[in-house]
C-alpha cells in the first residue's frame, strides 16, 4: 500500500449537537479512484467539505502530503492540489462556460499561461464546452453542466479531485459518459475521490472503497469486497 496522499484520521464534524461525522477514518493514494458510498445524508458531502476547509472538524486530523490541512483556509487547500467539485455543481448559471472554468482557476491567476493549457485540457477532455465556451452554463443539459463542474475543478489543476455525487439527476447513458471521464481524468494522473449513491456505476471505476452509514465507516474494502456484500447489494445496488 503505498503512503497516503489524503489522510483522514478520527475525523468528526459537528453541527450543534448533531455528530455529522463520527470518527471517520480514510484514505486515497496517489493515482488512486477510491469510492465513498452512502445514503442521503450518511455525511458524505459534510466529508468532503471538512476536507476542502469549508466545514472545522472538532476532532481528528487531515492530512495531504503529509502537512496537516484541517485549519488550513479553503483557498490555500486549493492550491495545496485538492479540488472539489460540490454535489449540485454549484455552476454561476447566467457566466458563460469559459468565465465558469476561468473562476476554477482563481488561485492560479498569476499563471495566465498555464490557465489556458488547463483551459485547452479540459476542452479536449470534454470537446463540447469548447463548442458551448460562449454560452451560458445554465443553458447546457444537466450532463453538460455536470462535466462543466468537474472542468471547473480541473482548471485548479489538483493532484486529488473530490468528486461528489456527479450521477445525481443523470440519465444512464450520461452517466455512462460522465464515468469514462472519471477514468480518462484519473489516466492523466489526478487521483479521485469520489462520493456517490450510484453504487453499480461507481464500483465499475473505483479500486476501493468506504461505506458510510449515519457519519461512521461502516465498511471499507476493495472494489470485489464491496461488490460481493450482500449489504452493499441490497442497499446500493438494489439486487
Ligand atoms: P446527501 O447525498 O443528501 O448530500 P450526504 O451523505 O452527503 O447526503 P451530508 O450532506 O454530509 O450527507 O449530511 C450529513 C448530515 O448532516 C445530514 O443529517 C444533514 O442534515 C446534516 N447537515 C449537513 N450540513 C449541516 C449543517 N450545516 N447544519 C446542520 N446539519 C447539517
């Protein structure tokens, strides 16, 4: 098992009273697509967000290349190489597609050179948004705006891109497409942590995963532990 690069370690997060997240314990390697499945609510979003400096865990460390990122202000965690492209795309619907993937690169805009070739990458990996770059975001379809959400995490130019729940609303041949992207981003060498319900379309990428149930890690294993659980296949995979 090589070392970590993200490594969460009794992590809770707390809203009020309420333990959203209860001593979670994870990890993802370099090169890596490690799954975190989860029903409505199970806490996966609130993890990601603990992990991107938007939420404080009350305990607990998280570690990215071996530096303690948990206090850490969300823009500098960005820029550390953790990207994160939230559950409901969170797109600036009236901007263009350009102006959109333009935003995912603020905290390189001293590089302006280097924010077109991630422009130019993210367009060869999804070739409709440079046909739509003048357009605005809230006119594409859901699968389009859902891959301008993940090109917009792209122009960060992370090492880890957390990916929450890019099948929600998606028809499945979209998200048959969305998928191939996950595959062809983690070829290019960013590692992908990936949040989802979808457990059937997520299991065919991952190496790895979590199950997360009421804010605890209730089961972790490879892609054929997770695949063979009868509870994995009953609650996720509906057969
Ligand atoms: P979903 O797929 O619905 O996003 P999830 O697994 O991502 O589910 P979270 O969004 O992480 O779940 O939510 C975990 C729990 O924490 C839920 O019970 C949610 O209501 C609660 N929660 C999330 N954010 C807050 C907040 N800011 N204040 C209070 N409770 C919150």
């Amino acid at each position: 098992m090589p070392e970590p690069m993200l490594e969460l370690k009794g992590v809770s997060v707390q809203f009020g009273s309420f333990l959203a997240l209860r001593k979670v314990s994870v990890s993802v390697a370099e090169g890596e697509i490690v799954v975190l499945l989860g029903a409505n609510g199970a806490g996966k979003s609130t993890l990601f967000r603990a992990v991107s400096g938007l939420e404080r865990p009350s305990e607990g460390t998280i570690h990215f290349d071996g530096q303690d990122i948990s206090r850490l202000a969300a823009h500098r965690i960005v820029r550390e190489g953790v990207a994160h492209a939230p559950e409901g795309k969170h797109l600036f619907t009236e901007a263009s597609v350009r102006k959109n993937l333009l935003l995912g690169a603020y905290v390189r805009r001293k590089d302006p050179a280097g924010v077109q070739e991630s422009m130019e990458e993210v367009f060869d990996l999804f070739p409709m948004l440079r046909a739509k770059a003048g357009d605005a975001a809230g006119t594409l379809s859901g699968g389009q705006q859902q891959m301008l959400s993940i090109g917009r995490a792209l122009m960060a130019r992370p090492r880890l891109l957390l990916l929450d729940e890019p099948s929600l609303g998606l028809a499945p041949l979209v998200v048959e497409e969305v998928f191939e992207s996950i595959l062809e981003i983690n070829r290019r060498g960013t590692a992908v942590f990936l949040a989802e319900q979808n457990a059937h379309a997520a299991l065919k990428v991952a190496q790895r995963g979590y199950v997360i149930e009421s804010g605890s890690v209730a089961l972790e294993g490879d892609r054929d532990t997770l695949v063979d659980n009868p509870e994995v296949r009953r609650a996720y995979i509906g057969v």
